[in-house]
C-alpha cells in the first residue's frame, strides 16, 4: 500500500509543479502579467474580511495537511524487516535472538534444497508474532510443488522449534531462473 501512496503522492506534487511552472513561464492566468501583483487590493480586502468560517476552514485544511505529511513521513522511516524475535526461555524470562541470524539460517537450509538455485528470506511482524518472506528462485530442472513441501515440511518446522516459537507464517514467492534454451544438431 506504502508503493502505491508513494507513486500517487509523486505524480500529485508533479502535477501540481508542472502546472506551476506553466503558468510562471506563461505569465498569464493566474498572473495578471510581470508586473502586477498576485492579488489586487480589492481582492485582499475581501480575503480579509469574509466570513469568519473561511479563515477556519484554511487553517483546518493545511493542519489536515501537515498531519498527512508527517504520517507519510513516519511510514517512510519505518522498517519493514523484524530486528528481533522474542523467544520464551522457560523461567518465565524472554530472550531476543537476533532476526538476522535467524533469516540466515533459513536461508541456508531452504537454499541447500534440491532444485533451489538462490533464496533470500527477510523476517517481518512483531517481535512476538514473526513471519517470514521467502524468495525462492528455482532451477529449470526443479519441481515447484516438491520444493515447496520440503520448505513448508522441514525447513519451516526446524525454524519454528529452534526459535521457540508454536507457529511462523511463511510466504513463499518461487521465480524459475532464466535459461538457454538447448539445440539439438
């Protein structure tokens, strides 16, 4: 969703600068010309003394504003990959094992898998509530549906108990690499 804020807040502020600088160069519309002011005094008068709703309504409009602007900024700062999982130690204390070293360790056993050319995992959620992001990239030999069970069989069951965790969503994406094609002469 982030993505798609992102490109229709770009193409937004794009317009918004494309316009600008058309007018600008134009020296027209909304601009009376190089030497005339933006608003004339009539038009200031006017401004300032209308009804006393429209000043409120400026002011709650560019507030909405800058509280758009910051939530977008914070989505921005925000990390997407899981630094930590908290696992239970059995004394009723938690340990923090470290998500790097554990995307390693997935990563290592479902790229060891048969027919598995790369794989690359990155740990998201909660420190309570961890869940993987798999990227396999397969070789042309390689049957999906038998990599997938051995990932979703061992790999998976191997990581969730040495975490110490009773379950850890995992979302698998398999991409086949690319290859040539072979001849025959």
């Amino acid at each position: 969703m982030l993505a798609a804020v992102n490109r229709t807040l770009l193409a937004l502020a794009g317009l918004v600068l494309l316009a600008a600088g058309v007018s600008v160069l134009a020296a027209s519309w909304p601009l009376g010309g190089r030497h005339a002011p933006l608003l004339t005094e009539e038009a200031r008068r006017g401004y300032w003394h209308a009804e006393g709703w429209w000043w409120w309504a400026v002011i709650a409009g560019l507030g909405l504003g800058v509280l758009l602007s910051l939530w977008w900024l914070l989505s921005q700062l925000r990390r997407s990959r899981l630094q930590a999982v908290a696992v239970d130690s059995g004394d009723g204390a938690f340990a923090l094992l470290r998500g790097r070293a554990l995307e390693e360790a997935v990563a290592a056993e479902a790229g060891a898998l048969d027919g598995v050319a790369r794989c690359r995992v990155a740990l998201r959620g909660r420190r309570g509530s961890p869940a993987l992001r798999i990227a396999l990239e397969l070789e042309p030999h390689a049957v999906p549906a038998d990599v997938l069970a051995a990932l979703a069989g061992p790999v998976l069951t191997h990581a969730r108990t040495s975490a110490g965790l009773a379950e850890l969503p995992a979302e698998a994406r398999l991409k086949v690499t690319s290859h040539k094609a072979q001849r025959v002469t």
